[in-house]
C-alpha cells in the first residue's frame, strides 16, 4: 500500500497540514509495522550438494592436497592472510603463501610453482572459500586433471588434516611472534617450515618427520 507523497512532508513554515496529521520517519515506520509490511531479503548464494566421503590417508605422496587460509595482524594493524598447502600422505607443507590479499589468481599460482616442485595432485580438498569456488581455479585444476573436493559447508572436520596443521601452525608461529612487516612474517614461517618438514617428529608418522616418511615409502 502506497502513503501519498503529500502526507510524508511537514509544510515549511512548521504548521500542520490541511488534514491535521504530522508525518515523519518514525510515524512512518510504526504505520509500516502496524500493516505488517516487509523489506525483500537477501537470498544468499546457494552451494551446490556437497558429498561428503570418508577421510582417508593416502596411499603415495601427491594424491591428496589439502588447502585453507589462516590471518593475523601486523605490529601496525594492518592484517595479512597465509595460504597454507599440505599434503595430506605425509603432512608435508608444501608451501605458505603471504600477502596482504590472497585472491583466486594468487591461489592457482601458488598451485602452480607447488606442481611444478612436486608433481600434480590427483585430489585438491578445501572448503567453500570464495578463492576455492572461483571459476579460475576450478577451469586450472580440471585443466591439469585434478579432482575438485570441497568439504561440506560448517563440517571443518571433514578436512581434518590441514585443520589440524593451522592448530599448531597458529600456536607456534602466528600467536608467538608480533610481525613488523611482510618479510618478518615470511622470514620467521619459512624458518619454522623447514623445522617442521625436516626435524619434527609426528606421532601420526611413526616418530618420522614428513621428508622421512616420504622417503620411507
């Protein structure tokens, strides 16, 4: 139902109106609510089905990459983002990105110079991520022949594996240090990467470190 325009308005020298009834925003709005009306809602952007199959351990390196995104702030206040990537077999971290933004572009680069080290995986698993679903990185991993995965929406379990890894990752380098720049946060993660993929034992390795299962198998 449409409020003439005429009643909305308060005659500029301040009197009345010729029907006696003052209308402004609040008056407004309670007649709005008292005739029950609604503003349209947002309708978000539906996912496709996600299926949800079991968790497994790879059998061979380079079968399964998990990926997701960790953030913090620097001493300034400015926040940056890390891309982490790791295999799933030997829970090597195959590389962390860092940058103040992370878009789709940067991801299949990412990707790409970690193919390029290590070979293309069959499987990439991540979550629902606007980077993850982006039409660039989807058309790059079916052009290089590698199944898309993404975790069903609220379940961070279903990816367990790189869940886990930002857990620690977090603890031990985002929560430990105050970053003055870019480079003081790629210099300290590069640092503890190669602790953890050359001198950390996992439990769930055997007491082996990630390069050492790897060459184990």
């Amino acid at each position: 139902m449409r409020i003439a325009r005429a009643t909305l308005h308060t005659p500029r020298n301040g009197g009345l109106p010729k029907n006696g009834l003052t209308i402004n925003h609040q008056r407004t709005w309670r007649i709005y609510r008292a005739m029950g009306l609604h503003l349209p809602r947002r309708l978000k952007k539906r996912l496709p089905a996600r299926v949800r199959p079991p968790l497994r351990v790879p059998e061979a390196a380079t079968v399964c990459w998990s990926l997701d995104f960790t953030s913090d702030v620097l001493t300034d206040g400015r926040r940056f983002r890390t891309l982490n990537v790791l295999d799933d077999y030997n829970r090597q971290l195959l590389g962390v990105e860092t940058d103040f933004s992370l878009p789709a572009a940067r991801v299949v680069q990412v990707l790409t110079r970690a193919a390029e080290c290590h070979g293309r995986p069959a499987q990439r698993r991540t979550d629902n991520g606007p980077e993850f679903i982006s039409a660039r990185l989807t058309e790059w991993c079916e052009a290089h022949g590698i199944t898309l995965h993404w975790i069903q929406p609220g379940k961070p379990t279903q990816n367990a594996y790189i869940e886990r890894f930002n857990g620690s990752f977090r603890r031990e380098v985002l929560d430990a240090y105050l970053f003055r720049s870019l480079a003081h946060v790629r210099q300290l993660v590069g640092e503890w990467m190669l602790d953890y993929n050359t001198l950390r034992p996992h439990q769930a390795l055997d007491f082996m470190t990630p390069l050492e299962f790897k060459q184990a198998a």
